[in-house]
C-alpha cells in the first residue's frame, strides 16, 4: 500500500511558445496514487528563474488547488518574488492539488455527522482520512516532485479552511513533513475541538521540531457562536503553539477584521508566504 | 499621424494545450504603432469564462505591464472573480502593457531634469509623452482589443508611481477614456506639483464625467519630506476630486501605512479592483 508506484498519465497543461523568463508558468499533470487508489491531478508553477539557473528551489503544496487558486497563488508569488513588488520572499515551485474527495481527505476523523452544540452543521459519506491523503503527499506526491524538478527539501503546506485543518493536524502528527505552514482560518470546529484535544496529546512530538508556522484567522462573527467558537479554538491552538514553540518568533498569527472564512485567503497568501520565504 | 494603422507581427505565448476552463490565461502580441514609431508588446490575459461564453467583457489596461506583473495582477483578478475568493469582482481581459521608454511615455510634462526644493531627483533624455502615449491608446491599442477581443467598452486604467501619475493626468485630460481608474502611489512630486495645477485648469471639464476612481498611497516617510510631500499633494488631489465630483461615492482613496511605493501595488489592486469591477 505505501509503495511509491507512481505512473506518469499526462504532461500537458500551459504549454509555451515563448523563450526562457517567458516560459510555461504552469503544467498538469496526473499521478496514479496506490495509496488513494486513484488518479491524482497537480497543476506545477515554475517560478521565471527556474530555466537558464541551476538553483534548487524550495516547493509551496497547495490544498483545495484548482486550476483558478494556482493562478492566483502564483499571481502573488511571481509578484512578491520579482521586481514587480522588491524581490521580498524568495521564487518558489508551487504544487497545486485538486480535490477528488474534499471531506475524505482533508479531515483527520471519521465523523459522519458534524455537529457543534447538538446543531448539525455537515454530514459526510467520507471523512477521517487525513492520513491516507497525508501518506499520498510523504510518500508519492512529494518524493515524485523531488525527483522530477530541481527543488530544495524546503517545502511549505498551505490550507485554509478544511486544508487548514489538514496542515494544522500534520503539524501535529507529522511536524517534519514540512518546513513551514501556512494555516488559513482552520476549520477549528472540527470534531468537538479536534485540534486543541489532540495537541495536548501531541504536544511533546511537535515541539521538537520548528517549523515556521504562520496561522491567519478571519472575521466570522456574522456567524454567531459557530463562528466566534471558531475563531476562539483556532487561535488558542495558535497561541498553544506559539507559547510552547523553543522559537516563538517562528509562529505567527494575524486577525484579519475586513475578511471573512471565504475571502481571507488572499491576504494570507500576501502576508504569510512573504513571511515564511523571505528573502535571503 | 493618427491613423491607426496597426500591424499584427506576432501572436504567441502561453499556448494552451488544455481545454474550455483550463486554456490560456495569457498571450502576447506585438503592434506597430505610427504614433510611436515603433513596436509595442502588450500582454493580454482573458479570464476563465471568456471561452464557452458569449459575454462582453471589461478591460483593464496596465502602465509598467511586464510579464511578471501580468502575472501578479492575472492571480488577483482570477483569485477575485472566481469561487476562490467567493467572486467579489467581475471576470475581466486584462492588457498589460511593458515599457519601451518609460519616462518619455508616462510622464506628462517635458522635464530634462526632475527637482523639489532645489535637489535635483532624477534627469530624463526624454519625458512629457503622455500625450502621445495617451493617443497610441485611444486611437490604435484600445479600438485593436475592441475589434479583436469580446470585450465591453469598460475600461480601467492601472498605473502606479508614474503609471500613476501617467493615469492621474488621464483623468484630467480625457476622462472618458476609461470608466475606471486605479492610482496607485502616484508621482505627485513631479513637476512641481503637477497634478494640482493641472487640475486647476482643468477641474470643469474633469467634473462632467463621473468614472469611478480609486487611489492608494503609500507610507514613503522613510524618504523624509520628499515622501511626505509626495503624499501631501496626491492626497490634496485625491480629495479634491472626491469634493468637487458630483458623485463623491465614485471616488475612494485608502492609504497603507505599513507598505511603501514599492510594495504597495498588491494591496492596490486587491482593494482597487474589486471596488472597481464590483460583482452586479
């Protein structure tokens, strides 16, 4: 099951009839994955110095990745890492990853009725299955974009919402997979606190690690209680962290008062990516 | 001298290989220009929905438009007017347009060299095109989009620093060109206080439209009086176009304290072109 059988489907996406710094800014391609049991697609970003260089560059994986998140994600980089806005965070190789089964993959319990002071907010034909997804990104995904593109082992996780729940739990069961995380309003909510249960059985493993961390959360007061309760949880997750992290200055956390859970993203990219690829 | 005798010499770039939703996000094409004398790139970006649709769409023109920052405000708008950021604003083509002599096209006034308060900022061989720039758009790359692209006649104008004050100037001398205008951080400093005294000349007929318009200044108090002034008298334009509009709700001006002139463009077109290009 873990064996890291990728079959290489297809290569094609933004082909490019320019030259060099004008080449194709982004590809798809599709993996079968034995762990997931499926095709996988991910579009890849190369960033304008990645042909006629021979540096390695570090990898940016990017959850909930359809084809209109990597343009925009990208859209930041490439403006953050070129003259465009002072070379401030370092180019990047994005891997943007398309759901096939949101629910199944980004959540890390089984729970086929979400619920959250007996409302019932979701339910689920699939959930719980962050492991697999994550054992998909350790041992096929990640390993596959090592060997193919001339990247460092510099990798950064982004999430938001349900993705953010991802990268908050592998920070948690698996701190090393990533070098930094970038965890936009996390669905806190999840599973009667999920996230700040676990941690306090975790909490020993993370710590010893220090990722840079860069958590953002948004105004979801139009929400009621379930949104202020989400808020609440995420950032006191957040301030665990941050409180007991050998390197506090390695963990940030940003409030964005003007955005919602559904807009947020854009300034977390703006604001976090910079942080977490700084310029050398 | 106005004829608009355009020439297509090229018609490549991001070739797609992909389809409907997924296919090319930009190309580049180059035109002869008779009023410039010369050949002028520009890249042209069309959002998702422009294939498999029979919709108009705005335009949104862009000074300074390398390929990177075609990019950088690609991401933005796709991000924007997409599910990814619960489609704030309207899918829109976008032509970015790269500089072949920037302070000749985008100053508009002649200016061999720039002063304030008897310290000489910069010289220019050549500066004050603005006019003659301003006519390559109206008379020839405007009407080549408007007969090759399925675009509305709304149009925005993007320009920072002195695309900036390239656009500011626009507006007051033929503010019906675009209905739209973003200013970002624009080079108030030129001239001795251009803009202002222009405005003075020109405030009558500047008032008979009402295109929408949004600036943003930047935090440039690190260059002493040279960067407060700068502020200083784009914000007194600012507000004296928002006093004098008969549609004040038209004109927005937002300042970013925590960015400068070189950064502050992201945050711009964030906040300016959602403002701009509302979803209806």
């Amino acid at each position: 099951m873990y064996k890291s059988a990728l079959l290489l489907v297809l290569f094609v996406f933004w082909k490019t009839a320019g030259a060099s710094n004008e080449s194709s800014p982004a590809s798809k391609i599709s993996l079968h994955s034995t762990i997931l049991q499926e095709i996988r697609n991910v579009y890849i970003y190369l960033p304008p110095d990645y042909e006629g260089s021979d540096s390695l560059f570090p990898v940016i994986y990017v959850t909930d990745g359809d084809i209109h998140r990597l343009r925009a994600i990208a859209g930041v980089v490439e403006g953050l890492s070129t003259a465009t806005l002072e070379n401030q965070m370092r180019q990047a190789v994005i891997v943007a990853i398309p759901n096939t089964n949101r629910s199944r993959d980004l959540t890390p319990s089984v729970l086929p009725e979400w619920t959250f002071e007996n409302r019932k907010l979701d339910t689920f034909e699939q959930s719980g299955g962050a492991k697999q997804f994550r054992d998909f990104l350790k041992t096929e995904l990640v390993p596959y974009i090592e060997r193919r593109y001339r990247v460092s082992t510099e990798r950064i996780l982004v999430g938001e919402s349900f993705g953010g729940l991802f990268a908050a739990d592998t920070l948690l069961q698996q701190p090393d997979l990533f070098s930094g995380y970038l965890i936009i309003d996390p669905t806190a909510l999840w599973d009667d606190n999920y996230l700040n249960r676990q941690y306090e059985l975790k909490k020993e493993t993370v710590l010893t690690t220090s990722p840079r961390i860069y958590f953002t959360f948004a105004n979801n007061s139009h929400l009621g209680k379930i949104g202020l309760t989400n808020r609440k949880w995420g950032e006191r997750f957040a301030s665990a962290l941050k409180a007991a992290s050998s390197n506090p200055a390695r963990v940030s956390q940003r409030y964005f008062e003007d955005e919602t859970h559904g807009t947020v993203a854009f300034l977390a990219w703006y604001h976090g990516l910079r942080a977490l690829l700084p310029a050398e």
